[in-house]
C-alpha cells in the first residue's frame, strides 16, 4: 500500500444552474486544502470572485457572461483532481544533505509561496512538497526587492523586512527567471488539467540537477517601485481638525496642549532649531495663535461683516483682530488689538469656562472684562452668560431660599 495523499473531490460536484456571487463563495468554501497542495487551482476563483467585488455587484447578482464562462469551466475540470497523488514522507532516517527551498513569487492577480525538502538518497535526488500558500494580491502592490535592499523603509516595510533578515540569510537568496520558479504557477492560476499535466508539487525540474547547473539570474529593480517605500523626505502637513479636539477633549487646556505638542514635533521634523524639554513661553502663545486661527477659520467666512461697526483687521498670520477704540492707548498689544472670537463655537464655549473655573467661578461681568484683556467676543455678554448659567456649581451655590408668606387671622 502506497503511503500518499490524494484529493476526495465530492463526486457528483454540482455545477448549479445560476451563477450569483453568492453561489461562487460557497463553492470556494468547500474546498478545503490546509496544506496548499492545490493553491494553484484554487486560486482562480478567488481572483475571479474579487473581480465581482470591483464590479460592485450585489451577493444575489449574476455574474457578468465572462467571469461565470470562466468560472463553469472552472467547476467542471475540478473533477480532474481525484488524480493527484502527493507522496506523504517528507524525510527518510538514511537521507542526507536535506535542504529547504522556498520559492515565491507574485503576479498583478495573486502572490504565493512554496516550499519544497530537497534530499540526497544513495547518489538520487528527493524533491518533497512541504507547504504552499497563495493570497489573491491586494488592491496596493508590493514588491520583494525590499529585502536585499539596505535602504530605510517607511515603517510597515521596516517591520517586515528586518523580520525576514533575522529569521534568513541574506547570501541564501537568489533571483530566478518565472519560467523556473515553481511559486508562478500559484502565483497566477491554472486549470485542472494543467496542474496534473505540470505534476507542479514534485517541484521544479532543475532542482534534481546539481547546484552548480541551477539557474540563477539578475535581478532588475524597478527603482521607482521601490523608493516609493523608502522614507528619505518625510513631509507631513499635519490638518488640525476642530473635532479632534471638541470631541476628544473635554477642556480647553488638554486642547492647547495638543496643539502645543505638535507644533513641537513639527518644528523638530522640519529642523526649525532643536527644542527639548518643558514647553517655552513663546511655544505657549504660538500654539494659542494656532487654536485661535483654527476657530476663525471654521467660524468666519472671507468677505463676511463681523458686527456693527465692528472694524476687523488682519495679522501678518492671517488671524482676525478687533481695532479697538483705544488703538493708541498705552495698553497691552493684546488689549488694543483683541483676538476676534465668534459667539458659537465649542473652543470658545472651553475657553469662557476655563476661565470662569480658574477665577473661582466669576460671574459675566467680571469674566467679560478678564476675557477682553486678549479676545473680543461676538456677543460676549450672552455668550458669557451662558456658559455661567450652565455652570452646576454656581447654579447650585446661586439658588434662593424658598420664601414662605405667614398669614395671620384675627
Ligand atoms: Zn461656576
């Protein structure tokens, strides 16, 4: 009796009369192969059921006329692979020089490895099939140069390819043409009939040869490809979105911080001079001149009037300020030229409240005149207003007693 492993194929396999995307997933599916002996055959359909995905199609739809033409033809050669027969020892106790080759190898449709025990017994040569894997290839293509490549990689492909260079040996890799390398043929597909005709999983011909008569060739990079992975100019616009931080935060210093903490490693990516350590003064009130551009931003359109006899100016930084009355007072910058804040905006809304809390739960008017010393705040006295009537404690601190009326009868 022959120690092998064969292929039970349901016989009859149904071939169903309606061809919906539905239908084509549940045949994939009882299809079992944990070992990949089959991967070149089995990958067709999942190429052909990842086409329907770019097409958009329902799970109920038919499949367009040539991608079930295809699929039917499939279905019927299945069948065929009853035929197989893998020999199931991998390695014989008198076998020497027992080497592992992994191939691999992608396609524009698939990208699959393979493996195969390559042994001396008595002057012959046993090529065992070890493992196969094939994946239908993502919508991204990759490229396997990056392993022989000293170059620095972004970090997805920094991960993977120090990994692979730890587990191998670098020597131990070489490039072979697609016509040699066993990995094509699931890398691409194929028929049931060509797969017993190749008898593909007794691996490539020439590796019953001697070593010195492998094939070998170079390998052409295509450096376009390869540097599009490489991280030698990392310029990164970082988009300060209001709700990250509406959302996110729930009070304005944790807001500011954010800010402050990202200028910081902007301007260290951009090497605009090397800060370390606490926060500066100057990193402080600039990453408030970023908080308060990101409001204006979101809150005032160009073009657009602020208010009754509201004269608004504009910073050399594009931010909005109030032309206050007292332009050549004596006064603080801050103070003649205020910020100018809309009414609505929930930074503004933090903003009133962190104040209202760090000047021990001041009332409107007193947080009216402590906010106009940097903003000048569209409605100020209702939007100040509230957000101190909104305050639980103060509302809790501000209620009157109950009154009662005694009536007296005579
Ligand atoms: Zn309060």
């Amino acid at each position: 009796m022959e120690d092998i492993l064969e292929c039970n194929v349901i016989r009859p396999f149904q071939v169903p009369n309606s061809l919906p995307k539905r239908t084509v997933l549940s045949c994939i599916q009882r299809l079992f192969d944990p070992l990949g002996f089959l991967s070149p055959v089995l990958i067709r359909p999942k190429v052909l059921l990842q086409k329907t995905w770019t097409l958009k199609l329902e799970w109920d739809a038919q499949l367009p006329t040539d991608t079930e033409k295809e699929f039917r033809s499939w279905l019927y050669k299945i069948a065929l692979l009853d035929q197989v027969m893998i020999p199931r020892c991998l390695y014989l106790d008198c076998e020497r020089d027992v080497q592992l080759h992994v191939f691999c190898d992608a396609s524009c449709e698939a990208y699959a490895s393979v493996a195969f025990a390559r042994s001396v017994v008595q002057d012959t040569v046993r090529v065992v099939f070890l493992w196969a894997k094939a994946r239908v290839a993502p919508w991204k293509r990759i490229t396997i140069t990056w392993i022989t490549r000293a170059q620095t990689w972004n970090t997805f492909v920094k991960k993977r390819v120090t990994e692979i260079r730890n587990l191998t040996d670098v020597k131990s890799r070489v490039h072979i043409s697609g016509d040699e390398n066993p990995a094509d043929l699931p890398s691409r597909g194929c028929s049931a009939a060509r797969y017993l005709k190749t008898e593909w999983w007794k691996g490539p011909h020439w590796s019953y040869e001697d070593p010195g008569d492998w094939p070998k060739t170079e390998l052409m990079v295509n450096k376009e490809e390869v540097n599009m992975e490489s991280t030698e100019c990392v310029l990164t616009e970082v988009a300060l979105e209001r709700r990250c931080f509406s959302t996110n935060f729930s009070s304005y210093p944790s807001n500011l911080r954010v800010i402050e903490w990202i200028e910081r490693f902007s301007s260290r990516s951009c090497k605009r001079g090397i800060c370390a350590g606490s926060l500066s003064a100057e990193e402080i009130e600039q990453a408030e001149r970023t908080m308060v551009g990101i409001i204006q931003r979101e809150a005032f359109e160009p073009g657009k009037t602020y208010g009754k006899n509201l004269r608004v100016g504009v910073f050399s930084d594009g931010l909005l300020y109030v032309e206050s009355k007292l332009l050549y007072s004596e006064e603080s910058e801050h103070f003649r030229r205020p910020f100018l804040l809309p009414h609505k905006h929930p930074l503004v809304d933090l903003m009133i409240r962190e104040e209202h809390l760090r000047n021990n739960h001041a009332g409107t008017h007193i947080l009216m005149s402590i906010m106009r010393e940097k903003f000048w705040i569209i409605k100020s006295r209702k939007t100040i207003g509230r957000i101190v009537r909104g305050c639980v404690k103060c509302r809790r601190f501000d209620q009157r007693p109950i009154r009662r009326r005694f009536w007296t009868y005579f």
